[in-house]
C-alpha cells in the first residue's frame, strides 16, 4: 500500500531554515508528481509547492523565492528547503501524492516558527 512518511519539522526562529523530507513506498516513486500542503488552526489546508515526474516545479505566491522542493528518484525521497520562515508558515506540513483519481497523504509534521 501507499506509505508517505514526513520528517523533519520543528520549533525554529523567524528567519530560520527547516528541510522537511517525506519518504514514499507502495508506489513507482519516479512516475508521480509529489506535493508538500499545510494547514495552519482554524485554516483550510493549502496546497504550497508540487514537482513533476518531470522536475518542473510551481508554488504558492505566499513562500516563492523562500522553499525549494526537490526530488531524489533514487531513493524515493521529496525533500522541501523552507528558508527566510515566518510566524505565518507554521502549520502541519503535509506530503501529497495523486494516483489515479486517489489522493493519498502522510501523517503530517508540525513546523512552527516563533521566538
């Protein structure tokens, strides 16, 4: 079965830097464009950043110029560089994928960024 693991979230200080990393299983890692949501309290979960199978990238206006998400094929692993973060980007970070028409997600990985 599909199994999305995130990693990597934490406590970090306005300005501060986190890599979030989501590891993938049950699925031909490579054929899938991968997606990082979050979903502040009392907010909708938000789609931020997606890559292609392709590498092509897009993100929401809100962390362009601030995350990089990236992809390593060989080891079925999408990784998001978060920097510059915001009191505004904590929230549960979430790792996405689609496959024919189901949409699966991991369990989530808080990030919360306060002084």
């Amino acid at each position: 079965q599909v199994q999305l693991v995130e990693s990597g979230g934490g406590l970090v200080q306005p300005g501060g830097s986190l890599r979030l990393s989501c590891a993938a299983s049950g699925i031909t890692f490579s054929r899938y464009a991968m997606s990082w949501y979050r979903q502040a309290p009392g907010k909708e979960r938000e789609l931020v950043t997606t890559i292609t199978s392709g590498g092509n990238t897009d993100y929401a206006d809100s962390v362009k110029g601030r995350f990089t998400i990236s992809r390593d094929n060989a080891k079925n692993t999408v990784y998001l560089q978060m920097n510059s973060l915001k009191p505004e980007d904590t929230a549960v970070y979430y790792c996405s994928t689609a496959i024919w028409g189901t949409r699966y997600w991991g369990q989530g990985t808080q990030v919360t960024v306060s002084s």
